[in-house]
C-alpha cells in the first residue's frame, strides 16, 4: 500500500460528506440521518487505523505523509494550498478525534433520541469532525486557521443548538466571539509568518526559525498563545467554557472535553520549534498554563452544576497540558500523552454526567442529586473509573500522564522550576478534592431529588446501551491508556521524531514527585471525604467563604468581562451612533441648511417686476462697457 | 449730394443741431407725457427727425422706409392699440418700485456717460469718414438691391419668413376663442319670461322709478293715455297715475318732469266757472253734478 | 473588426430597459419576465467575454475605439483587464438576482401611492383593481434595474476617462428614481412620514455623489488640460515613459479631485452617511443594487483611474487614504453593532468591508490588491445573498426593527439557515468566499504597514460581534407572537438565495479562477504604480 | 461739423430709451421706448455706413426695420392679449414670476 497519502482526504472527506447529506437531506433523513452520521464518523475512524498500521510499518524518521490536493489562493508570493501532512503528532489527534468521535455519535444516538432536531444534531456533529480533522491535518497555518474557525463554528452550531433557550443562544454567541479574539491572534500570526519567511507552510516556517530575529519569533509566539488561549479556554479568554456547557452533553463531551479544546495544545506542539527559539514565549506559555490550572481547579471545586464543576475540570486539566507544552521539548511529548488520556477519562466523565442527567429529568444540580450508585450502576462503575484516572490514582491513565508533566514541571530548574512544580502539585490535590466532590454528592450519600419543573420526581435508571456502550469502552480507555502509551515510553520515542524530546532533569528523584503527587491527591480525596462524606450536603448552597463565592462566579471573570468590554462597548457604539447621526451627518445636513437660508434671502431679489431685472440687465451692460474701456486703457 | 462727402457741410451742422435738439426733447417727451397717445406723437416726431438725419447721411431708401415703415405703419399701429386700451388712460408718473428711478437714473446716466466717453475715446476725427461716394455712385437703392439679392439674400428670406411669422402669431394672440355657443332667439325670449316672471318680494309700486324687475315688455312711452304728448311727461297708468318710468333716465335724473294730471282739472274748474258766471242762472242737478264734480275735484 | 462583444454586454441590458418600459400597463408579468430574460442574456454575454480574455495577454483587451466628439480627442474606447471582467461577471450575476428578488415589490396596490410600490410582496401575479392603473410602476422598476445595469457594465469598460465619467454620473438618474420611486414598504409610521424619509434619502443620495462628480469633472478638465486627449491608455502610457511630465502639485490636485467623487461612491468615512438612508429606505433588492454593484464602480475606478493616472500621487496621499480605510472599518463597524434597523445595520457593514477594500486598494501589494478585487466581487455576493434574504424576512413580517423579531428559527428553519451562511459570509468565515479576500487584503497590508494590519483585525472580531447579535436576537430565542406565523423562503425565493450561497462556497474553497484572471491586472497596476511587494525578512528554507 | 455727432446723438436717444423702459409701467410706452432704442441704433448703423463708405451699415439697419416691425407686432398682440385678461397696461401687474 505504497500510496497510502490518499486516504488522507477521506478522513475529511467522510465526515464532511455526512455534514452536507444531513443538513441538506431534509425531513427524508429525520428516521435514518443519526445512523448515517455515525457510520461516516466511524468510516473515517477506519480509515485512521488503516493510516496509523500503514505508518507503523515506517521507519520511525519516514512517517510522514503528504497529499496536495489543489492550490488554494495563489497571490504573487502568497501561495496557500489545500494539502495535508500527516505525521506521528497528526495521527494521535486523527485517532483520538475519530474514535472518541465515533463513540459519541454512538452515545447521541441514545441521548438525543427524543429531540426532533436530531438530523441536524448529527449533521453539525459530522461538521464539527470534518473541521478539527482538518485543523490537525492541515499542513499550512492558513488551512490549520480553517479548521480552526470551523471547529468555532461547530461549537457555535452545537452550544446554541437549543435555540429557543436565550440562555443557549447567548452562550454560544460567546464563545464564538471570546475564540474570534483567539483567532484575531492566530490570524495576525500567520501575516507575521508571510511577513517573515515569504511562507506559512509548517515545513518552511518551522525549519527556518533559526534565521529569524528572536524578538519576531517571540511575537509569532505570543500571538499563537493567544490563539490557543482562545481556544482552550485558557486564561485570560476561558470565560465561555462555562457557558458551553449549555449545549447538548454529548457536545460537551467531545467539543468542549475531548478534542476541540485541546487544539491550542496542538498548536503550542506544532509551533514548538518557534518556542524553543523564544524563550520569552515560553514563559508565557506556561505561566498561563499554571495560572488556569490553578483557576479551573478553584472554579471546579465550587460549582455545583455537575457540568460546569466538569468544565473548570477541563480548564485546569488543559492548563497542565498547555503548561507542559511550555516546556519545550522535555513537555511537549507528555502534554499530548496527557491529552489522549484526559480525553479518554474527561469524555467518559461527560458522558456518565450526561447519562446521570439523563435519567434525573436533565438535572444538573449535585446538590439535588445523592444515592444514585445503586440505581445507575455501571453509570456509576465507569464514571468512578475515569474519576480515579483524572485524579491520578496510581496505575491509571491520570497518573502515567500527569505525574510526568509534574515531573517535567520540576525539571524546568530554579526557582521558576519550584513554582511551576508546586502549583501542578496543588492543582493535583484541588483535582482530587473536586472530583472526589463531585463524586460524593452525586453517587453517595442520601437521596437529595427534588421534584423538577413539571413537578414529578425523578426515578431515576440506567440509560439504553447505546449510552453506556460508549462509557464503558471509554472506561476501558482512561483505565488502560495511560499505562499502555508510558511503557516503555513508546508514546514518547513514537513523538520524538516530531516533537524532539529530552530527559530534563528534575531536583528531586522522580519516585520523590510520584510520591508527593499521591500524597497530595490523597490529602485532596482526604478533605473532600471529611466535607462532604461525612456530613450531608445542604440542599441549598451555603454561603460559603469568599473565595468561595467568587469561584462560583468564574472568579469574577465574567463581571469583569462585563464591566470593562460590555458596559464600554455599549457606550462607545452607543455615543459613535449619535456622533454619527449629529456630527458628520449634521455637517453636511448644516451645509445644506445654511445654502437654504442663503438662497432664501437671494429669493427676494427675484421680485418679479420686470423693470427690477431690466435695471439689472441695464446696469449689467454699463458694466460691460466699462470693462471693455478699461481693457483698452490698459 | 455733398452729404456723401467725409465731413459734414455746414448746411447739414445746422440741420443737425436744430433737428436733434428736437429729436432729443422728442425722446425726452416720449418717456415723460403722461398720456400714451403724446408720447406715441413725440416718437413720431423723433422719428420723422431720424429718417431726415438718414437722408443726411446717404441713406435714402432707409429714410424713406423709415418714414413709411415706422411713422406710417408701425406708429400708426402704436396709436390704434392706444386707442384700444383707451385714450384717457394717464397713468401716474409715481413709482410704486422701491429705489427703482433712482437705479434707473445711476445706470441710465452712467451707461450714457460711458457710450459717449468710449465714442470719444474712439477719437474718430472727420478724416475716418470715408464717405458714400463711389457706394452710392450706382444709386443707393441699387447698391442696397445689389447687396440684398446676393450677400444678404438668406438673411433677406428669414425675414421675409419672419414677417409672415410674427402676422400669424399676431392673429392667433389677438383671436378670441368662443367659449360657449351663441344663443337662439327662443332661448332669449324664453329667458326673458323667465326673469320677468319671478318678481321680487314686496314689489313696489309699478310707478315708482326704481322698479325693481324687468318687465318682459318694452317700457311704456311717454304721454301714454295722457292729454300731452311731449317727451317730459310722464304716461299715465291706467288708474291714472303717472309713470316715471315712461321719461327717459335723464329728464328723470334732472327732475324735468312736469306732472299734468292736476293742472288738467283745475282748467275744467275754470270754465265751470266762467260758464256760470255767463248765464247766471242756477241750475240744480247741473249744479248739483257740477259741484258733484267740483267736490271731486276738489278732493 | 470583430463583434463588439464590450458593447453588445451594455447594449443589451439598455435595449432591454426601453423594451422593458414600453410594456403596457396590463401586462405587469410580461415586464418582468422580459426584463429577466435580458439580463440572462447578459449574463451570457458576460460570460462569453470571461472566455474570450486570456489572462496571460493584453493589458486591455476585447478593445473597441471610435471617434466621439473629436474636437476634444473624446472617443468611444472601450476595453476590459481581470479586474473589469470580475466585476462585469458579478454584476451581470447578480442583476438576475435582483430581479427575481424584486419580483413583486414593485407590484402597484389597487390604492397605492404612486412610487409607494403596491400590492404585498410574495402576493404574486396581478392584483385585482390593476388593470385599469395607468401609472406602470413596475415596468419603471425593471426597466430602471436593467439601465443602471447597462451603465454599471459600460463603467466598467470604458477606457476613456470622459466616457467613464458621463457613465459614473448618468448612474445617478436611474439610481434616484429607484430609491426615492420604490421604498421599502416596511417601514413604521405612517405612508408619508415613510415618503418623506425616502425623498430624504434618495436626494441626499443624489446630492452626496453629484458633489462629487462635479469635483471629478474639474478633474477630468484638468486632465484634459495638462494631458490633452482623454485615453486613459494613452496617459497611463505615457506616465510611465516619461514623456507626460505633471508638476507634482497638479498631479496630487488632480488626484484628490478623482478620489474624492470615489470615496463619496465608495463610500469612506467620513463621506458614508448616505449610504445607510438609502439602503433603509429602498427595498431590499435596491440596496443590494446600490452597495453590491454601483457602489463597486467607486473602489474600481481608483483602482483603475487613481492608481492608473497619478501613480505619484497616489503613493502620496496613501497614508491619509490608509487612516480613513481604517476609520470606515473599525466606525462602521461599530456603528453596525450599535443599529436597530436590520437594512441600516447591513448597511453599515458595507462601509466596514468598503474600507478594507480601499485598504488593500492603496497597500500597494500584489495580495492587497487582488484581495480588494476579489473583496468587490465577493462582497458583492454575499451582502447579496444577507440583505436579499433580510428583505425577504422583513417582507414578511412587515418590520425593519431587529427587536420586532425572534425564534425565527424555529419557524422558518430555511430563512434562518440561509440568514446565518450569508452573516457568516459577512463575518467571513474561512471556507466562505469573502475570508480569501479579506485575509488577502489583511496580510497585503500587514506586509508593508503592519499597525494598520493589526488594527484592521479587530474588524474580524467587530464583524463576529455585530453579525453574531444580528442573528440571536432575530432568529433565536422565544417565538414572538408576530413571528409565530411567518412562512419559510418560497420557491422563488429560494431560486435567488440557493445560487448565490453556492457561489459563496465554492469561491471559499477554490477561487482559483478568479485569482488567475485577477493576478496579471494586478501585475500591471502594481507597475503603474511602480512598487513592489516587499520582500521577506528571511528567506525561508525549502 | 464732424459726422461723429450722429454717434453721439445716438447713444444719447439710446440711453433716454433704456430709461424709459425703465422708468414707465406702461406696457405700450415701454414698447415705444424700445423703439426709440432701435432707431438709435439705425442711426448708429448709418452714421457708420458712412463711415466705412459701404452699405452693409444700411443694409443691417433695414434689417433691424423689418425686425423691429415684427416684433412690435407681435409686442402690440400680446399687450392687447394682455389687457383683455386683466384690463391694464401696466407691465407690474405681470409679475407672476416673483416666488
């Protein structure tokens, strides 16, 4: 199979193919459409494990396939083309996005059932795959940024898919908007790369690095930060990840746990060679990545919205990510190790948050629910599963992954190297406390139901086997991935080529690390038990400390949002509105006013009388003459 | 024909400063008689000066066409419309436009100062007159016929064109259109009854002069059943009442109308008595019906 | 002498007109169906012209020259570059379009007003009571598309400055008539409150560009003076060898007078003001004629004329010309944010993307240039295909007001989707054509002036804002009660907005064609103008 | 005496004319004015003919005759037109042409 390049395309094509026959199919589709979105989505699973046994039996430096499809915007120097490169980085996204793709279409089928709108569901889900395959197919930064807005407008289709909620529709306006800053970033980029290098293709760009001034690269750098911010919700741009949860959770599963969100991981990984040579850049990027580890973790720990205590999960599980990426080679490898695996554990955590919804009549309030490990039990067997690997519960997928980033943390030196450590450590423990939260106040304890809005209580039950079929092969994933992908280090020497990799050195042993990350996640487990498994859960949320409430509202973030870009915006368009209507409208408007009045007073020469215009033709005439006497004068 | 020479005889600087004295106060008149009829005669005069001062200068057929055409025709043309319009008609000097004589006056005065400073300024001595000596040589109404027919024959033929224009446009500005159609005899009558037959409310008495509706008949002549036929008496009624109405408006208006009923019985009275006296003898029912009579006459 | 295949594509739309006009009054229907049946034929013969031009050849091609009024060296020239045939393609696109969107709106109601259209849109065939109406608004409608259409083309290939400037103000007659003759039925207060914002806006239309055109026919004379014959082939000529010499203050004098009866067309901040009255008050097709085609014949000619001309000048005035552009981009589109009324709102968009277009216009790079071109043609479509079906919504529920609106999606599932591709077109989405474009002219200024570059993009988030809000609170959301009943896009409809959002994709994902075609006019401009773009800081590794 | 008298004469007639029809409101008297004007002019046009010694001067002025009869015909209809319609003369009473 010599020219395995061209399946490339079909991976995009296949999904692509479903978006279009289901949004243009019609009512025709409405019995059917949700199967022939699955079968697409699994057909180019297929096709990616027909790519990745073809590349295995490469040579580790030759696995890299390219397929130039057309030239895209040929200008002078401008040469964008449409063509892919599928090297080792490309094929773990393309396998982690199809087939945690696949499985979620598979649990959609069960979850959506009773929505009328489903066809539609299916097709902006095909969207969504055909998108992010491309972003990480692309083998230029421009199709990357195509990729990049489609997946933005996915998750805008998919988070305001229950339209008729304002609450929906607002959410998903956000985030398009907060990821059109990101863009805005990406966008800029890429001028600075034609800029700089003439090009925007990866190889060009990226093995000419070296020749560039630093301070461009450190700008190229920053701009991509800003990019990948936007898109993984990172700090300063995660504000919307929030309110995405406000979509469908099988959306949130996949768009906004599994793979969308780790584009920005993808992008610092891509772009490594550009890091390295800006160091500057670096220490942004992993300062953000601390920094939202950090503020997810809190965020995590105080919602009660089972949803949204997932979705800060996600927030700070990506800041380890985005943090390992800024390491630089010794990160890079373990950021994506971390990323398969949290996407196997976080999706599986969505799904089992959506199948508990599903069966207590869409509620999302832990406080509300309690006791439900006997009624959902393998619910509550694979939701368990994925809780002990997100908390890094040795010899799970969490621990291999995360214990590595801690360690590269560490390995930075000095004291950045301390920081940078110490927080991925508290980070380890506020996981471990939140999850446990979670776990507690929705599996344990007393039965907390209150009736929902039609009034009936819910009775809750295990959901049908196209649910849990997924959760529970997604269990089998954030059990076994981790182990699987660090024997070895396969997953390392399998990156290498791509990404380099090098040993860092740590202060403290590596045992040390491990052990001080299992004593923190047990202190965390430990503080959670004491708050929440021993005394009941208040029904209604107290009052709790200031930290407390201030996580509850994103740490501020959205008042501050609200204040300095809301409220200002509403001004300035508001005042730009009468400037334009008074001021450069009435300029011209005045202009017109005061000729008006002008000819109104001319108007009464024009009295009528014959006689007046006689004198003035008369005394036109004198004139005349006058001027031609002088004329002869002089 | 020493007017064709370059400079002027003295004969001819006579002429000229007699004449365009007159001339001048001719056009001065023109602009400033109150009656349109002066000023048309003062135009006139002008312009019988002009046509002497063409004559002067060797245009003959134009002094002559100007005699015909202008004073003859177009003259005459001015006084028939000022007749139409109405001969008494003065119209007051007064200005009714605000500052418009003096505008008149400043650009009429200046106007004429600069034409005459830029003539003088032209300085043309006598020596730049040439003179029409060998152009009218051929006689001046050959020469113009010689120009006319070839170098100016088509401005020659617009005009002619012009002329016939300006006729017709003439009749059709002046022709009234009939707005509605004429009416029939019957239609008169019948509406002579009908305005007759509608008498006003508290009609006045049919002798009284202000008789306030038509009569569908001719008025009554005067000395109609009357014993006078002259034209100042007033016909009687029937009842025997004069009618004013019967004497023309003005006798009425001078108030010569002599009324004869009375002085008619006084007469009779006056015989009577003349008659009794003559016989002297008293006769009853004479008397009786005579002073029956006298009573009733008496009252 | 070949077919004169230039002539024939502005004759036929003319022809048409008057043929179109003479209808009788009864025969509303045939009008329409005639006045759609030529601008098909234009269509074809636009396309015929796409195929003769050989990219690789002449500069000016399909070229046709007769004497005029020769006493002033004005002659009859006609002949189309890439650009020209771009344009010419959108516009003979588009004009079918416009027609079958207009279908009814210029239908006389038994009791309308003249010039107040008529019968309600979508309401089709002849409305009873019409037969005996002596006043034929719709032949007008149509007749006056189809001239404006002619003018349009002819503007587009004249090479003779005076001929273009005639076209350029002869437009204005036609346009009048079709803002303050057909409004938009949908307005709130009463039929002459309605009336009277119409005039308003159609003589503030009339007098903004005839300002303008007086300053250019200045211009044009000044031209003639120092140049002496009108050519604009035989000037640019011989600008480039030499031979015309023009002191500098002349030439930027010269320039300013073309530019500004450009700008005003264009329109540029702070001549823009106009623009959103007569997009408001006319119907929607109108406005689509005013923003997608005429307005382009601005931004074209100082692609051709300004830069063609008066190269120095051009260099010279470039950074103020670069402020205003990003004025218009960054104002407009805050002020579309800041709109109540969906046309104003639309309207205000356009003088955003206007100012890119001149921006790339004067970055005086190859990507900025050809962006901008590409910028014309799709923006062209796709505030086509928005404000088409913005009107047909607004035609449907009787109300400009974006807060008259809401949960249209759920009702008319169409109508929304449609809406929402043409405002992620208008927010240029990558994979939509105007994303080319835009990134073109972005990265073509980028290149040589990158802070108005990076200012520039905030437009991109700007235009995600004010589109994004457009279409929550119209199409999301609760059902209003008004809404509740509105019926999804007919057929009709259908047919107008289908081809245009193929067209928006297709020229997303390869608009190779066009650039090909666009490319070599660019080459040649950017020579005029004798700049190159600037070369990479370092070469990059192969 | 000098021929250039005529000229003078002329312009003087001319300019009493110009004030006439100024100063009257007589439409029939402002006519006549004109006419007044005109033949100032002929005369002008003859002295100059005799100036030049040829007969094109002559020829113009009998032009300007043939012209001026026309007018004044025409003129004279339109005053009588005139009068019927509003019974007067006077050329204010025509002033429909003030806004």
């Amino acid at each position: 199979m010599d020219n395995a390049e061209n399946l490339i395309a079909l991976l995009v094509a296949a999904p692509l193919l479903g978006a279009v026959v289901l949004l243009l199919g019609g009512r025709r589709l409405d019995r059917t459409g949700h199967w022939v979105g699955t079968a697409l989505a699994g057909a180019s699973f297929v096709v990616a494990v027909v790519l990745f046994t073809e590349m295995l039996g490469r040579p580790g430096d030759d696995r890299t396939l390219y397929q130039h499809l057309f030239s895209w915007i040929p200008v002078g120097g401008f040469q964008a083309d449409v063509a892919f490169q599928l090297d080792q980085l490309s094929m773990t996204f393309v396998l982690l996005i199809t087939g945690v793709g696949s499985l979620i279409h598979l649990y959609s089928v069960g979850y959506m059932e009773h929505d009328e709108r489903r066809r539609r569901f299916f097709g902006y889900l095909n969207l969504f795959l055909a998108a992010m395959l491309l972003l990480v197919l692309a083998d230029n930064y421009l199709l990357l940024y195509v990729g990049w807005e489609g997946v933005g407008l996915a998750s805008y289709l998919l988070i305001g898919f229950w339209q008729h909620k304002p609450s929906a529709a607002t959410a998903a306006k956000k985030a398009f908007l907060v990821n059109r800053v990101g863009d805005m970033g990406l966008s800029l980029a890429i001028m600075v790369m034609f800029t700089t290098f003439g090009t925007f293709a990866f190889g060009p760009v990226l093995d000419s690095t070296g020749s560039a001034s630093e301070g461009t690269l450190t700008a190229l750098g920053l701009l991509l930060l800003l990019a990948a911010c936007g898109k993984s919700a990172q700090v300063p741009l995660q504000s919307w990840l929030g309110d995405a949860m406000e979509g469908p959770t099988p959306v949130s599963a996949l768009i906004h746990a599994a793979t969308m969100v780790t584009a920005g991981v993808y992008l610092i990984t891509r772009s490594g060679a550009i890091f390295d040579a800006a160091p500057a850049a670096q220490l942004a990027v992993v300062t953000v990545g601390a920094v939202t580890l950090l503020f997810g973790a809190i965020v995590g720990c105080a919602k009660d919205d089972i949803k949204k205590a997932l979705a800060g999960s996600t927030m700070s599980q990506i800041g380890y990510m985005i943090l390992a990426a800024g390491l630089g080679p010794v990160g890079y490898a373990f950021a994506i190790m971390h990323l398969v695996t949290h996407g196997f554990f976080k999706a599986g955590l969505f799904l089992g948050a959506g199948s508990v919804m599903h069966g207590m009549n869409d509620e999302v309030d832990m406080r509300r629910y309690g006791g439900l490990r006997r009624y959902m039990p393998i619910t509550f067997v694979t939701f368990g599963l994925g809780y002990l690997a997100i908390i890094g519960f040795p010899g799970l997928s969490g621990f291999f992954s995360k214990d590595k980033i801690i360690e590269a943390a560490f390995a930075k030196g000095g004291t950045e190297g301390w920081i940078l450590g110490g927080a991925a450590l508290l980070g380890a423990a506020i996981t471990a406390f939140y999850m446990t939260r979670v776990m507690l106040m929705t599996f344990f304890g007393e039965k907390r139901w209150q009736p929902d809005a039609k009034g009936e209580l819910p009775h809750p039950h295990e959901s049908p086997r196209t649910m849990t079929a997924p959760m529970i092969v997604l269990a089998f994933g954030s059990v076994f991935a981790g182990g699987l992908l660090s024997w070895h280090e396969s997953f390392v020497k399998w990156l290498e080529p791509v990404t380099g990799f090098d040993h860092g050195h740590a202060p403290l042993g590596a045992a040390a690390i491990t052990t001080a990350t299992v004593a923190a996640m047990v202190l965390g487990v430990a503080l959670a038990y004491l708050q929440y498994g021993r005394r009941p859960v208040p029904a209604t949320p107290p009052r709790g400390s200031l930290l407390t409430r201030a996580a509850r509202r994103d740490l501020l973030q959205d008042d501050l949002n609200h204040v300095v870009l809301v409220r200002g915006g509403e001004h300035l368009t508001r005042s730009l509105v009468y400037v334009d209507h008074s001021l450069v409208d009435g300029v011209v408007n005045g202009t017109a006013a005061s000729f008006g009045g002008l000819s109104g007073r001319l108007r009464k020469l024009q009295n009528g009388y014959a006689r007046t215009y006689a004198v003035t033709m008369f005394g036109g005439a004198a004139v005349l003459i006058a001027a031609t006497l002088l004329m002869r004068a002089v | 024909m020493s007017a064709l020479a370059a400079a002027a005889s003295t004969g001819e600087a006579v002429q000229f400063w007699v004449l365009g004295t007159v001339a001048v106060v001719g056009a001065l008149g023109t602009i400033l008689m109150k009656k349109a009829v002066h000023s048309a005669l003062c135009l006139a005069a002008t312009m019988i000066i002009l046509a002497v001062f063409y004559l002067a200068n060797g245009a003959y057929f134009l002094g002559v066409v100007q005699i015909i055409v202008y004073t003859g025709a177009i003259m005459m043309l001015f006084l028939f419309v000022v007749m139409l319009v109405g001969v008494t008609a003065a119209d007051s000097l007064k200005e009714t436009l605000k500052g418009q004589r003096w505008w008149a006056a400043l650009c009429g005065i200046g106007f004429g100062v600069l034409m005459i400073a830029g003539i003088g300024q032209a300085s043309l001595g006598p020596g730049a007159f040439v003179g029409l000596g060998e152009a009218n040589a051929a006689g001046n109404v050959q020469g113009l016929a010689a120009l006319i027919f070839t170098k100016y024959v088509f401005a020659f033929e617009a005009t002619g064109a012009l002329l016939i224009t300006a006729a017709v446009g003439a009749m059709v500005l002046t022709h009234r259109e009939r707005t509605e159609r004429a009416r029939t005899q019957r239609e008169l009558a019948e509406q002579r009854v009908r305005e007759a037959s509608a008498p006003p409310s508290a009609a006045p008495h049919p002798a009284s002069a202000d008789y306030g509706w038509k009569l569908p008949t001719p008025l009554p002549a005067p000395g109609v059943y009357a014993r006078h036929n002259a034209v100042d008496i007033a016909g009687l009624l029937p009842d025997g009442t004069p009618s004013e109405l019967t004497v023309s408006k003005t006798l009425r208006d001078r108030g010569q109308i002599r009324d004869v009923s009375r002085e008619a019985l006084n007469d009779l009275r006056a015989l009577e008595q003349r008659s009794e006296e003559r016989l002297g003898r008293d006769c009853d029912e004479l008397d009786r019906g005579g002073r029956g009579e006298g009573q009733e006459a008496g009252r | 002498m070949s077919f004169p295949l230039l002539t024939a594509a502005a004759a036929l739309p003319a022809l048409g007109a008057i043929a179109t006009a003479a209808v009788p009054a009864g025969r509303r229907t045939a009008a329409k169906w005639l006045a759609l049946l030529v601008s098909l034929g234009t269509l074809a013969l636009a396309a015929v012209i796409a195929v003769r031009f050989e990219p690789g050849g002449e500069r000016y091609q399909l070229t046709e020259s007769h004497a005029w009024i020769a006493d002033f060296g004005v002659r009859y020239e006609l002949g189309v570059d890439g650009i020209a045939v771009a344009l010419i393609a959108l516009t003979a696109v588009l004009i079918p379009f416009i027609i079958l969107a207009g279908w009814n709106d210029a239908d006389p109601a038994p009791d309308a007003a003249p010039g107040l259209g008529g019968a309600a849109p979508g309401s089709g065939g002849t409305p009873a009571g019409a037969k005996h109406y002596r006043w034929r608004p719709t032949q007008g409608f149509f007749a006056l598309i189809l001239s404006v259409e002619a003018m349009v083309i002819l503007s587009f290939e004249a090479t003779d400055v005076f001929l273009f400037y005639i076209l350029f103000e002869a437009m204005l007659i036609p346009m009048y008539f079709l803002i303050g003759g057909f409004g938009d039925r949908a307005h709130a207060g009463s039929d002459e409150h309605a009336a009277a914002q119409r005039s308003y806006a159609a003589v503030k239309f009339l007098l903004y560009n005839l300002v303008g055109g007086l300053i250019m026919l200045a211009a044009v004379i000044g031209l003639y003076v120092v140049a002496g014959n009108f050519s604009l082939t035989e000037i640019a000529a011989a600008r480039a060898d030499g031979t015309l010499e023009m002191a500098a203050t002349i030439e930027r004098l010269l320039f300013l007078g073309f530019f500004f009866a450009f700008a005003v067309k264009a329109p540029l901040w702070p001549l823009h003001t106009w623009l959103p009255n007569a997009m408001g008050e006319s119907t929607a097709p109108v406005a689509v004629l005013i923003t997608a085609v005429v307005d382009k014949v601005g931004t074209f000619a100082m692609l051709r004329f300004c830069l063609g001309l008066f190269p120095e000048a051009s260099a010279w005035a470039t950074p103020v010309i670069l402020g205003l552009a990003l004025v218009s981009i960054v104002y407009g589109a805050l002020l579309a944010v800041g709109q109540r009324d969906i046309k104003r709102l639309i309207a205000y968009a356009s003088i955003s993307h206007f100012g890119f277009i001149v921006m790339g216009i004067f970055a005086m790079t190859t990507q900025g240039q050809s962006g901008s071109t590409l910028y014309m043609v799709n923006h062209g479509i796709s505030t086509a295909a928005l404000m088409l079906v913005a009107g047909f919504l607004i035609s449907r529920r009787g109300s400009r007001l974006i807060a008259d609106y809401g949960g249209v999606q759920k009702v008319a599932p169409v109508l929304a989707g449609t809406f929402l591709i043409g405002g992620l077109a208008t927010l240029s989405l990558p994979g939509l054509a105007p994303f080319v474009s835009e990134f073109l002219v972005l990265v073509g200024t980028f290149t040589r002036y990158p802070v108005v570059g990076v200012i520039a993009t905030l437009g991109i988030v700007l235009a995600a804002l004010y589109t994004l809000v457009l279409y929550q609170r119209t199409m999301t959301g609760p059902v209003k009660e008004e809404v509740r009943t509105l019926p999804d896009l007919r057929l009709r409809e259908l047919v107008v907005v289908t081809p245009l959002i193929a067209l928006l994709i297709f020229l997303g994902v390869y608009p190779k064609p066009l650039t090909d075609i666009v490319n070599p006019a660019v080459e040649h401009t950017m020579s005029d103008v004798r700049q190159k773009d600037p070369r990479p800081e370092v070469e990059a590794a192969q | 005496m000098n021929p250039v008298n005529y000229l003078y004469l002329a312009a003087l007639l001319f300019t009493i004319g110009a004030s006439g029809v100024l100063i009257r409101r007589n439409a029939i008297v402002v006519f006549m004015c004109i006419e007044l004007m005109l033949n100032a002019c002929n005369l002008s046009l003859v002295a100059f003919s005799r100036m030049h010694g040829n007969l094109d001067g002559q020829i113009i002025a009998f032009f300007t005759m043939v012209v001026a009869a026309a007018e004044v015909v025409v003129g004279l209809a339109i005053i009588v037109s005139l009068f019927r319609s509003r019974h007067s003369a006077s050329v204010d009473d025509a002033s429909l042409m003030k806004l």
